[in-house]
C-alpha cells in the first residue's frame, strides 16, 4: 500500500514541478505529466484517509387507503 512518506515525496517533486521522483525505497518512478502525477497524489490521498461513511438521512412514507 501507500505511506505517508510517499505522499511528501510526491508532493515535493510535483511542487518542483519534475515528473521523475526517486522514493526513500529506492523506487523510481517517471509521470508522462504533472497531471498525472496529480492524479496519483489524490488516488494515495483517498487511500490514506478514507472518506466516513455518510447516513441516510432521508424517510421513506407509504401511504395505504386500507382496501
């Protein structure tokens, strides 16, 4: 999975504006774009802190005439 220390090297070379980034693991990965480095940083932003699940907040009323 991802770690928090990923995320901060992504960040920090998508702030740079490069789009070849050498992780703390050794890995190096190269983006064909800022963009699609953006899209990388949000999808390991969403798995490291999942949104709550929301409640339904809504009733649903049946009404019967009784025949």
């Amino acid at each position: 999975m991802y770690s928090e220390l990923q995320l901060q090297e992504l960040k920090k070379a998508y702030g740079s504006g490069m789009t070849r980034v050498r992780l703390s693991s050794g890995d190096e990965i190269t983006y064909r774009s800022l963009a699609e480095m953006e899209r990388a940083i949000r999808t390991i932003e969403k798995a490291l802190n999942p949104a709550p699940k929301r409640r339904r907040l809504g009733y649903a009323m049946r009404v019967n005439k009784g025949l």
